[in-house]
C-alpha cells in the first residue's frame, strides 16, 4: 500500500479542496511532512482527513473537530490511523458536550439509553478501514474515481 500522498492524491481520495487541505495545515489540523514546498501526507495524515470528512459531513464545526482530534490524541498518545488499526471498533459518541469513546457495544448502548438528548455516532475504525479499501482499489485499478469511491463507502455506512 502506498505510504505518501501528495495533496493532489488527497484531494482525490476524499473530495476536499485544496485551500481546506492548506488551511488545516496552517491552523496545526493536519500537518504533513513537507518535500520543498510539497506536502506529503502519510496513511496517518489521510486517516485523520477522512474522519475530519466524516465528521465535517455530519455537522461538526472545525473548532470541534480540532477538539475531538487533540482528545484522541491525549486519549491514545498515538496517531488516529495507528489507534483505531487493532481489532477493536472504536466508536465516537457526543451529545455536543460531551466526548465518549468506546469500543464496548454495552458502553455504547448504555450511553445511548442514558442520554438526554441526541447522541452523534461515529465508527472511526470504519472510516479507516473505508480510506484503506479505496486505496488498495485504487491501486489495482489505477482508477481516477477515488473520491467517489470514499463518498460511495461513506453514504453507506
């Protein structure tokens, strides 16, 4: 599988444009390595642009998804991409308040029929795994359709 990315390969694989990409470099989002004045970004960096989508699909400011990112960090001490690759589904909830992360379907229904108001789900492992399937297809079939390929899984899940 391909370890490097360029923005163009990003932008093709998620939809994005390229001042988003820029921007979230600028404001410490996402931040990729650099080659002269191109960004390469790593499966980690592409992990976490893909949730970023997700979550940003789902109605998540960018000051909260800056949020949610910082407390996976803290929460694992480790990439997003390297964090959720176990075996494990790792699911995030939030009520707009509060962050759980979990990966006990007892924990999640207990949060759900304890909540006072609507909960967001997202399974994070699922959008990782997305982005590494699209990838891997890409690869065999050197298809110019990612993006739409990541959209497809997305709107299915």
């Amino acid at each position: 599988m391909k370890d490097r990315f360029t923005s163009r390969d990003v932008i093709a694989l998620t939809g994005i444009t390229a001042r988003q990409l820029q921007w979230w470099d600028e404001r410490g989002i996402v931040v990729p390595a650099r080659e002269g004045h191109r960004r390469l970004y790593s499966m980690e960096d592409l992990a976490e642009v893909a949730v970023i989508c997700e979550l940003r699909s789902r109605g998540f400011s960018l000051q909260r998804v800056r949020k949610v990112i910082r407390f996976l960090q803290r929460e694992f001490g480790k990439r997003l991409a390297a964090t959720v690759s176990g075996s494990s589904e790792y699911h995030l909830l939030t009520d707009g308040q509060t962050l759980y992360l979990e990966t006990s379907p007892r924990q999640i229904v207990d949060i759900l029929k304890n909540a006072r108001q609507p909960m967001l789900t997202v399974c994070l492992s699922d959008t990782v795994r997305q982005v590494r399937a699209v990838i891997r297809g890409a690869k065999k079939n050197s298809s110019p359709s990612m993006s739409r390929s990541l959209q497809k899984a997305r709107k299915v899940s």
